[in-house]
C-alpha cells in the first residue's frame, strides 16, 4: 500500500492558486483511475483505489499547508505506511511552469508543507513529486504569486501536465521514478 498526498490549502476560493497544484494532481489520479468516493478522516480527504498493481490511498490535508504533517502522519500510522512509500505532490517555484521532478528526500526548500510533514514524520525520506508553477521573478512577489490563480494562458499546459501524471502514475507506484518523469516529459511536449 502507498500514500500519495496532493498539498494544498482547503476551501473554493483557494481551489484555483498555484499553491494548490498538488490537491489538483490528486484530483487528477482519482478520476483517472476511478477511485472510491473521499471521506473525512485524518484531518483530510481521503479515498482508496488501484493505480497498476498497488493500492493506493489518496490524501488531500484539510489542515492549511502550513500543519499537513497533522494529516500526513496520523494517515501513514494507521495504515503502517513507512516514508518511502509516500508521495507528496507539491508546487515548486524553482521549475519552469508543467516541468515535473521527483526525488526522494532531501529539504523543505523554503515550502512550509514540507516542512510540516518532516517535522511530524521526524524524517524527509519521503519522495516528493514537484510540479513546476514558475517564479515570479523576485522574492518580494512570491506569496501573492503563489496563492494567486492560475492565469488563462496557464490553462493548456497545466491541464496536460495533470493529465500526464495521472497517466504516468502507476510507474511511481513501482518506484520508478526516472520513468515517470520521462513519460510525464514525453506526454507534455510541447505544451509546457
């Protein structure tokens, strides 16, 4: 069993910022691969289903990005999930808007969500899956950007980036992330 985890802020007048990229790839995974109906628990969203041969259990914190570790930790005790079988879908300011990384571990880089869920796990080695939304272009700018919405002219390559992990996801389910990537790039040629 796995865990991804889409970071974002709850509530209709943030479901549409940049910050809220990663409850969109959930979003994504859910519909694309028919997974149950969500419930309320673990201080979350929370719904089961199958992505290739793995059970995956998707969770959206309701918690504000900056305590999603109080939704992420209770989650993987329950269901025994230890921290390489997580996967965080997050926004990342340092790609280039539709470019997705994934790696496993490593630090915050500055995005409170991150950092919540290692302070709560008490460990980074989880993999987190990046989803570039571009940077501003200075640091003064970077709050309102982040949780500003997604401009028209983002539209077509945010919704192929969202397509395309969806697509890719069951390589992530079998730990390959290099392949994931790659199959993410190869489906958004050209739109990002």
């Amino acid at each position: 069993m796995l865990l991804f985890v889409g970071l974002g802020n709850p509530g209709t007048e943030h479901a549409m910022q940049r910050h809220n990229v990663g409850f969109m790839a959930i979003d994504a995974i859910i519909a694309s691969h028919r997974f149950g109906p969500a419930r309320a628990r673990f201080n979350s969203f929370i719904t089961e289903g199958q992505v290739g041969t793995a059970r995956v259990i998707a969770l959206k914190p309701q918690t504000y990005m900056n305590d999603s570790g109080a939704a992420v930790q209770p989650a993987a005790a329950f269901y025994k999930i230890p921290p390489q079988d997580i996967f965080v879908f997050h926004d990342d300011l340092d790609l280039a808007p539709g470019r997705v990384k994934v790696k496993r571990g490593g630090g915050a880089a500055g995005h409170n969500g991150l950092r919540a869920i290692d302070q709560r796990l008490g460990t980074p080695d989880y993999y987190r899956v990046r989803i570039g939304i571009g940077h501003p272009g200075h640091r003064d700018r970077v709050l309102g950007y982040v949780l500003g919405n997604f401009a028209k002219a983002d539209q077509a390559w945010l919704a192929a980036t969202l397509g395309a992990i969806a697509d890719a996801a069951f390589l992530l389910t079998d730990h390959r992330a290099e392949d994931f990537m790659t199959r993410v790039a190869a489906l958004t040629q050209g739109e990002t």
